[in-house]
C-alpha cells in the first residue's frame, strides 16, 4: 500500500510537470508572429452612415459585431486651414447640443470588448497640411503633430490613420511623407500611440509609394487595391493576382510583410454594358453604372447589402459567372448593370495568401456597406464579408 501511494503521488507530481510543460508551449505558441489567434480583423466605419436615410444602410457603431472585429477605424475627420482637426458634421460627431456622439459611442466600444483598438481616420481634403509640409514648415507640422495627439487623447482614441499625399490625389507623396512621418511618430510615440496609414496604389507598387524607411514610422499598413481599375473595361475590381502581385512589389522594396494588412472591399463598382451578349471580364462597356441608391458622391458604386438585394429580385434577372483566371464572381442584370464581387472563395483566397507570407491580417473597408442586419439571406447572417475573413484567419491549420 504505501509503495502504492508513494507510486500515486509520483505520477500525480508527473501530469502536474506535464501540464505545466504543455501551457508554456500553449503560451508561446499562442502569442508568437505565426499564430492565426494574433491576426488582426479590422473594420472600417463611415460615420455618416448613421445619417443613411434607407434602413438596409443607415449604421451606427453599436451595429458592429465586435466579437469579429479586433480594430475599428473611424472615419472621418478633416484638417482645418489653421492645421486644426475637426469632423465635418459636429451635430454627427459629438454630443453637444443634441449631436449623435458618433465618436463617443464608436470609442465607448472598448468598453465592451476589452482589447479592441479604436483609431481615428484623418484626411487632409483641401490640401492645407500638404501645402506646409511641402513648403518644409517645421513649426507647422509640430503644430499639426501636437494637435492630432491633443485630439486622439481627448477623445480616447489609439492612433491615427493618415494619408499624406497631394490634393484630390490618394498616391503617398515621398518627399511629404519623408518630412513628416518623422515629427508624427515622435509625437506619438512619446504618447504611446499607433500610426497607421491606407495605400490605394493606382499602378505597379514602385520607389515613390512608400519606401522601407518610410514604412518604419507605421504600425500598420493597409494596401487596398480594388482601385486598380481600366476606364473603359470590364474587370475583375479586387482580383487575388493584383493584390499578389502589389504585396510582393511593396515586400521587394523592404517594406516588412508582418505590417500590411489586406484591405477587403464591402461595395462592388457597376458600368452598363454595351450588349448583353458581351458580358465577359475584359469587353468594352458603355458608361458607368447608375443604379447605386446609397453612395452620396457616384451612383455607380453598390453597397454588399444593395447588391444581395438587388439579386436576390427575381425581377432584375442577375446571372452570375466565375472569372476562370481570377477565381471571382461578376454578374450582370436585365439593364445591362456588371459588377464583380467578393465571395467566400475570394476571400478565402486572399486570407490564404495572409497566412501564407505571416501578414498582419485583413481590413473590411467599409463595415457599415456589408449586410450587417443579414437582410435578404435564407438564414439571415449579419456581415457575411467580415465574418467568413475572420473565420478563414482563424482555422486550424
């Protein structure tokens, strides 16, 4: 008996050593670069989509599933004359005066999900910041640096997201980055905060996108290349081999892989074909599309919700076709309305393609324009987008 209990006790003492053995690996496993559960899923909100007049795309932030989003970007606020930052609606934006608070609630999500990074989206739309910096004002673009900290801490946010380029135009200007990245980062990182920024490359990534040096000033970096489009073409708008093939040309210039982030489109861009029997990716069409209800600049741009109803009206008479070079979905209507658009297929392709090159995780622009109240779905599932990139990032291997 007591060479029996002493027996016991020794292999008690054992799966106790094995069990601590197996939680270190556990630990370690779980927090290293490689690991699925440490991939970032970001959701991008539009806050004037809380002022949408149609129920299927009027949003506000307490709509977003949190339990898929680890980062929300809110956009947007402007840069005034005086290199100040402000929204451009303020009865939106705050609480004063009977306001919305759009960016009050949006940073209030923290609260319900501990961990979750709430960023501000900055754009500089008349061009004020990108004049001084341009001229090489120093003081001004301290001045800016210190305003945007002042406003990002006011306000509880975690960092910024800045695109600095010249007017109207969405290309990174070098010369401009190179002076001020450097201010802005040391701005924020003495007040321990992130700095992202959001790349639509118009053409083959080259040396005046962003250099290795400049992409050492950025936490996070998110390329979205659905804007890689023909003017007069039929074509696939965020084909898998575009992205590919602009990932490898930012990671042959020295940009590290483990800071870029895919950006995944919840809207699809429409034209009007010429003839319906010409319905191919690649043929000649008419004019844009112009049947979006949604979009407050171009009607040619459909919500993910607009077109899942849009196809789901018999009525319209969509047919669907798989692009066999691209591996993604177009589809055309009775009107002669084309689109091409993501699916689960897509999607998983594109989250593969994370996995595979150790990226930083996938980007959802923008969340409010997905199917977010699973409206014209048999089993009525909310963002369907975000949803099947999160469960793509986060299977087994």
């Amino acid at each position: 008996m007591e060479k029996a209990g002493k027996f016991l006790k020794m292999m008690k003492s054992y799966f106790q050593y094995l069990t601590l053995i197996f939680l270190i690996l556990h630990v370690s496993v779980s927090e290293g670069d490689g690991s699925n559960s440490a991939k970032h899923m970001m959701c991008f909100l539009d806050a004037s989509a809380a002022l949408q007049e149609h129920e299927e795309s009027r949003f506000v932030p307490e709509d977003l599933d949190l339990s898929i989003c680890t980062h929300v970007v809110y956009s947007r606020v402007e840069i005034t004359m005086d290199l100040e930052i402000e929204p451009k609606n303020k009865s939106l934006d705050f609480l004063e005066n009977g306001g919305l608070g759009i960016i009050n609630r949006t940073v209030a999500l923290k609260e319900r999900k501990p961990g979750l990074e709430v960023f501000l989206d900055l754009h500089d739309s008349e061009g004020e910041l990108y004049r001084n910096v341009k001229a090489g004002d120093r003081s001004a673009m301290t001045k800016f640096a210190k305003t945007a900290v002042h406003f990002i801490q006011q306000h509880g946010f975690d960092g910024m997201s800045i695109r600095i380029s010249s007017y109207h135009e969405e290309d990174p200007d070098t010369e401009a980055s190179e002076n001020l990245l450097p201010i802005i980062n040391e701005e924020f990182q003495k007040n321990g905060l992130k700095l992202i920024t959001i790349l639509m490359p118009r053409e083959r990534p080259h040396q005046t996108d962003l250099t290795a040096a400049m992409s050492s000033y950025f936490d996070l970096i998110v390329v979205a290349t659905y804007w890689t489009l023909p003017t007069r073409y039929t074509v696939i708008m965020s084909s898998p081999r575009n992205l590919e093939r602009v990932v490898n040309g930012y990671r042959d210039a020295g940009i590290p892989m483990e800071k870029l982030v895919v950006a995944i489109p919840a809207f699809s861009v429409t034209v009007k074909l010429c003839d319906r029997n010409q319905r191919d990716v690649n043929v000649e069409y008419c004019e844009s599309g112009d049947e979006g209800i949604h979009a407050p600049q171009t009607n040619s741009l459909l919500y993910s919700s607009e077109l899942i109803r849009k196809m789901a009206n018999a009525t319209e008479g969509w047919a669907i076709f798989k692009d066999p070079e691209s591996n993604m979905l177009h589809a055309d209507s009775n009107s002669l309305l084309w689109t091409s658009y993501e699916d689960n297929t897509s999607i998983r392709q594109k989250v593969a393609f994370v996995l595979k090159n150790n990226m930083a995780g996938i980007a959802i622009v923008n969340s409010n324009m997905e199917n977010f109240k699973g409206l014209y779905d048999e089993e009525g599932m909310t963002f369907p987008i975000t949803r099947a990139a999160f469960n793509a990032l986060h299977e087994e291997p």
